[in-house]
C-alpha cells in the first residue's frame, strides 16, 4: 500500500481539520470542475454501463482535444471522466494542461502538484507547489503540499522554515491562523508537542473567537490521554464553531479511536458551503468532425 503522506499518519489534528475545512488531496476524492472553481466530491461506485459510458466520453474528448488542444469544456471534460473512472494517472495531463491555460486560478496548479506528489513525481509536485508559493507565499494548499514533501524528505527545519517566511511576509488583512497551525503540526511530527500547545494558546489569546486553535490543542490533548481536558476545549470548539461544523467536531469529541490519516492536513479559513456542483461536461461528449 502507497504511503506517500507518512509525516502525518499518528497526526489526529490534521485529518479532523481536513475534515472540517474542506480542500482536499483531489486524487483520493474526485472532483468536478463548477464555474472555475475545485469542488471536491465523494467517489462513486461505478456501474458497467456507467464504466461503459465514461469510457465513450473520454475517448470523445480525446478526439476533440486532438484538433483543439487548448479547448477547455472538453480538457474539463476529460478530467472529470477520467477522475470517475479512478484514472489518476491519465488525468494529469489535461491537468496540466488546464493549470497552464488557467495560471490566475492557484487552485489548479495546486491540484496539479497534489497528483504529481500522490504519483510519486515529487519534483514535479515540488515545482507546482513553489509556482503557486512565488506569487501567493501565504497560500496554504500550496504550502501544505511543500512542507508534506519536505518532512517525508526529512527535513523538518526547512519545512519550518517556509512556514516561518510566510508569516513573515503577512500582510495586516492576512489570515495567519491556518499558517500558525500548520507549524504546529510540524513541531507535533517532531515530538515538541510544548511548542505545538504555546503555539494554539497564543491563537487562542490572540481571537477567543476562533474556534480551529481550541479544537486543534483539543486534538492534541485526546491524543495524549487527557480526555479531562479535551472534552472541556472540545465543548468550547463546538460552542465557537459556525453552525455546519458543530456536528461535526461532537462527532470528534464522541470518537474513541482517532482517524486514520492518509491525506495532507488543511487549515484553511472555515468557508461557507458551497453551492451543489454542476459538471461541465455535456450529457454526451461533443460530436467529432469526420
């Protein structure tokens, strides 16, 4: 079995805020593409018809992207049927391909280098990932994605280091949160678990009202056996958290065997849910011209 993210397999905190924040390692869950933007999406159980059918479509696509190399509905298209049928490899070229045509969309590069570090291409990841870092050095998928390959490459310094010059380089208007966080991860795989909890006091300290630092220091208490203390911050996250979160920290606070980690941690700001996604790709792939 492929263990591409060991840094954080005994690491609760980072699955349960995957969990709650939403952005994913795309590969493990799918996504579609809705209006320009990454919607992540659970994985279905496919049919033989439905195979059958997503097969057709992609080899439409394929047709298509042979005359028009630069369409994007069927580039789009080809993604997605490819991304159902579990095709992780065969969709990362009209992945590339779509991030090189959409460079003001840091979500696909991000993306990319996510499916280039879960196909073992970790330079090529690394690459991406520094792409989305040289224009938006507080970008935090890309910066996950960074210090995950960093830290399976054991060097746990320089994974501190890019965190530690992102925050460096916030702004006033900057959501430094989710970077501090990510730090704290970091000091949690190399077992400075007193840095990790100075750290999730001072955000605490710093906004009462954030509720992702008490879970975190939660987390970390029930993971050392303080189940005293985790369940009081645990009831204090549930009482600070935005209402479509609530369920799911309770759920956190009941459980008594930590998750299973096998995706990079997100620590992103708490979005509002998004809409239904819509695919792009038409009921039947485009006509191809004989």
């Amino acid at each position: 079995m492929l263990n591409r993210h060991r840094w954080v397999i005994n690491l609760v905190v980072a699955v349960s805020l995957l969990a709650l924040t939403g952005f994913s390692l795309f590969p493990i869950f799918g996504i579609v593409f809705d209006g320009g933007a990454a919607v992540a999406t659970a994985p279905n159980s496919l049919s033989a018809a439905q195979t059958s059918q997503l097969q057709a479509q992609a080899q439409g696509y394929t047709q298509v992207l042979q005359k028009e190399p630069d369409n994007q509905v069927a580039l789009k298209g080809l993604l997605d049927a490819r991304l159902q049928l579990s095709d992780i490899k065969g969709s990362l070229l009209p992945l590339a391909k779509i991030a090189a045509l959409n460079p003001q969309i840091s979500d696909y590069t991000v993306l990319l280098g996510q499916t280039q570090q879960y196909l073992g291409d970790i330079e090529g990841a690394t690459a991406s990932y520094r792409i989305v870092l040289a224009t938006d050095p507080q970008n935090i998928n890309a910066l996950q994605g960074l210090v995950s390959l960093l830290l399976d490459a054991k060097r746990p310094e320089a994974a501190m280091g890019a965190v530690q010059s992102a925050l460096k380089t916030a702004t006033a208007t900057t959501d430094v949160t989710p970077l501090k966080l990510l730090l704290a991860q970091i000091y949690l795989t190399q077992q400075r678990n007193a840095d990790a909890l100075g750290i999730y006091d001072a955000a605490i300290e710093t906004n009462k009202a954030d509720f992702r630092p008490v879970l975190a220091k939660a987390l970390v208490f029930k993971q050392m056996g303080n189940l005293t203390e985790a369940q009081s911050l645990m009831t204090a996250a549930v009482a600070l958290a935005p209402a479509e979160y609530k369920d799911q920290i309770q759920q956190l606070a009941s459980s008594t065997q930590p998750p299973q980690v096998t995706t990079a941690p997100n620590l992103s700001t708490p979005a509002p849910a998004a809409p239904k996604p819509v695919p792009v790709k038409p009921a039947t792939p485009p006509a191809v011209a004989k």
